[in-house]
C-alpha cells in the first residue's frame, strides 16, 4: 500500500494518536468475542497506520539528516 494509498482520517492522525488507535485494535482482536468481518477490517485499518507512522518516520529522518548536513 502506498502512502497515496492512506486515508485521509489516518494521514491526519498524529504519531501518538496512530499508536493510540492501533493499540485500542490489538486489544479488540485479543478479545474472545470477534467477528471475522470485523477482524478483516481491522487488520486492513492497523496497515493503513503502520504505513501512516513509516511515512511520519521517513519525513523526520529526512528532516533530521538534512539538518545535519
């Protein structure tokens, strides 16, 4: 999935609110009670975030490297 590919209510998610967010999932699929529709759904929304936070990682290492040059 590419970053074009996010959408934007995750874009717009701050790091810790993205961490947040996935932290809140993990705990629903750890749960005894899932469906499996909602297990798919969730899976697909924690990659959006994984990919969201990578990005936001990438563009602050880039920040960061630039500085120090």
């Amino acid at each position: 999935m590419k970053v074009e590919n996010i959408p934007a209510n995750v874009k717009s998610k701050s790091l810790k609110e993205a961490r947040e967010e996935i932290d809140t999932i993990l705990s629903k699929l750890e749960s005894q009670d899932i469906n499996l529709d909602d297990t798919k759904n969730d899976y697909q929304r924690l990659i959006q975030l994984n990919k969201h936070i990578d990005a936001l990682f990438k563009k602050k290492f880039k920040e960061i490297s630039s500085k120090n040059k």
